[in-house]
C-alpha cells in the first residue's frame, strides 16, 4: 500500500508542478508587464506579478523534478489564496461565464497542501540530494 501511496504523489508532485510551469511561462510569454498592471489594478503591487511568475515558473521545475515540494508546495498554496481571495471568489465556484471561478485553484490548493505535509514521493531528487540515514 505504501507504495501505491508513494506513485500516486508522484503523479501529483509533477502534475501541480507542470501546472505551475506552464502558468508561469504564460506570464513572461504573454507580457509580464501586463501581468503587473493586473495585480496594480487590483491593489497589489506590481513587482509581486515577477515574484509570483518566477514561483511559478522556477517551483514548477523544482517540484516537477522533486527538489524543495514541501516549501514550494507551501509558496505555491499562499499565491493560490492570494488569487482565490482577490480575483476569484467575487465570480464564484465555477465562474461567471466571463472568468473562470476558484474551482481550479481550490483543487490546485489541495494537492499543494497534501504536497507540502507528505513524505518525499518517489523519483524526487530530493531522495538522491538529501539522504537519511535510518538507525
């Protein structure tokens, strides 16, 4: 069973961080300073539109290839809330029609959080870098 728990986060683990990276080559493909007018227009400031892209972008490589998931997984959770709570939750669960809702990043979330308080998943490089030693 262990096993089988352990294939599952690794599935998880590359799934958020393909997901994390694909969203962050968007930003810088799409414009980041579009991505930093956004946040100014709602009140945040624009450079944090470069932090969140290189979380997203840098996390979603690091997590894909099992380096950091626990602190990236975590990094990962609170620019999903900041979005959830800022953008999202005024269209709702599953949007609007004209914006998608928070379905999306409530699930995204979730796999963060699993993310950052389980054990180290397997083909992670972190089991290869950060080896310990059992008594």
């Amino acid at each position: 069973m262990a096993r089988k728990n352990e294939v599952v986060t690794t599935i998880l683990r590359v799934f958020l961080g393909a997901t994390f990276l694909i969203h962050g080559v968007a930003k810088f493909q799409g414009g980041i300073e579009n991505t930093a007018g956004f946040f100014e227009s709602l009140g945040i400031p624009g450079f944090t539109a470069y932090v969140v892209a290189l979380i997203e972008l840098i996390g979603g490589i690091a997590v894909i290839l099992g380096i950091g998931t626990r602190i990236i997984s975590i990094l990962f959770a609170i620019v999903l809330t900041v979005a959830i709570v800022k953008v999202k939750i005024a269209v709702g669960f599953l949007g609007n029609g004209q914006m998608a809702g928070y379905e999306l990043d409530l699930a995204l979330m979730a796999i963060s959080i699993y993310l950052a308080a389980a054990n180290k998943s397997v083909l992670a490089l972190d089991n290869v870098l950060f080896r310990s030693e059992k008594a």
